[in-house]
C-alpha cells in the first residue's frame, strides 16, 4: 500500500501522522501540495473533498482528509487500534480533545507577529490551561505511560504535537503541569520519535516572521510555493 501525506509549510496538522508513521514504521512520502498537485492551491482547494488539507492519499487513488481520519487509519494501518469498545471510546475522546487545541494555537504560532502573535497568545492562555489541566488529569487518573497504556497511539502524537507546539508560543504554560512534562520527557525518549524531532523543519522566529528551515533554507509558513 502506498502512502502520500499532503500538506503545507506548517508545523500543524501533519505532525501527529509523520510522528505515528516514523514511530511504527510505516513507510510513506510526506509532499508539499504544490509538489503533488502541480497547482497553486487556490486552484487545487475546490477539489479536496473538504477544501483543507492535511490529505492522506492512498494507493495513488483514494483520498482521506480530516487529520482525525487520517490518524485513525494509519493507527489501524499499524494495528495499534483498541479493542475494547470502552478503551476504544476514551482514546478517541483523547484525541478529538488534543485536536480542538489546533484551533487558535496552531495558527498563531505558525502566523501571527507583533502585536496580533501577543494577543492572541494572551487571549488563548485560559484556554490552553483549562484543556492542558483535563489532559494531565486523564494521564494521572490510570498508572500507565499514556492515556491507556503503554503504547503510544493517535491520541498521544496528536497530544504531544500540540503540548510542544504550545512551548513556542508561550513555554511557562506546561511547566505547571509536570504530569504533561513528564508525558513529553516519555514521548521524546521513543528513539524514532528522537529522530524525527532531530530531523524535522525548525520552525524559526515564532511571532516575528515565522520561517520554516527545509534543507538548510528558511521559507516563510504558508500555503503557497516559495
Ligand atoms: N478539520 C480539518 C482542519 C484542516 C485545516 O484547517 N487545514 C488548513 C491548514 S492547517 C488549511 O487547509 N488551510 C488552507 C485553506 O483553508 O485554504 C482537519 O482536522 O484536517
């Protein structure tokens, strides 16, 4: 089975299924959408299913979109997927909940500068704290490494994507929750986890011009080919 993850110069929705693939092994190209479509995106976006990428395409035919979709059938695809309807339902719960983090902490870490990056990042703080404090409580309410047990699944990399993320836009926000620091300290120790961090696009100057680096190069975050 082929696998072709499609996205832009972000540091968002991609990151939870790149993470999943590299820690289990599952082999796939990860593309720029002007690299796959040959297209700007104004052209392509009326013809994905939902007008938004990420898009998971398999087999170079079927196209799935929803970064909640595409994480739940690449942890089917690595046979990570619960059993037991009732642990099934609490991991799921798991990570729509990390997702809805995406919404406005992604973007303005990716986007925003000067005074719009600070107060967006003061009017999210409430927020961010109340989710960060449900997700500490589900990791301290059973005695595994993560939400059900020792293996890391959709709901972790989606947890930890947006937990690191949230560092860059303000870092003394998980210091108060040392049960999350210590859900990260155990995410990083993975040694393919460790290695996709080492070799991932640094996201440069958060809140000033956001730059990915990609082979050494800076480009600005964005949805266009630069
Ligand atoms: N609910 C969607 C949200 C996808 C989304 O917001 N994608 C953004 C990039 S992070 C996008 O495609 N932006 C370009 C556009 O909307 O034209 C998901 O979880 O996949």
């Amino acid at each position: 089975m082929s696998l072709k993850l499609i996205y832009f110069k972000m540091r968002a929705l991609a990151e939870a299924p790149l993470m999943l693939m590299h820690c289990h092994n599952i082999e796939h190209e990860y593309l720029m959408s002007w690299e796959h479509f040959e297209d700007v995106w104004a052209k392509v976006k009326p013809k994905i299913a939902f007008r938004q990428l990420p898009m998971l395409e398999v087999d170079n035919s079927t196209q799935i979109c929803q970064s909640i979709a595409i994480l739940q059938f690449l942890e089917s695809r690595a046979g990570l997927a619960i059993e037991d309807p009732i642990q099934a339902a609490k991991s799921s719960a798991i990570l729509q909940s990390a997702q809805e983090l995406f919404f406005p902490l992604n973007p303005a870490v990716n986007f925003a500068v000067g005074d719009n990056f600070i107060s967006k990042r003061d009017e999210m703080r409430e927020m961010l704290i109340a989710r960060f404090a449900d997700l500490s409580r589900c990791l301290s309410e059973n005695d595994a490494r993560y939400f059900c047990d020792d293996i890391p699944r959709a709901a972790e990399f989606a947890t930890f994507h947006h937990l690191d993320l949230s560092k860059l836009l303000d870092p003394t926000l998980i210091s108060e929750f040392p049960r999350l620091e210590m859900f990260l300290a155990d995410m990083q120790a993975i040694p393919q986890m460790k290695d996709y961090l080492l070799a991932r696009p640094e996201l440069i100057e958060v809140g000033i011009a956001p730059k990915l680096v990609i082979n050494g190069i800076a480009h600005p975050t964005g949805t266009q080919q630069t």
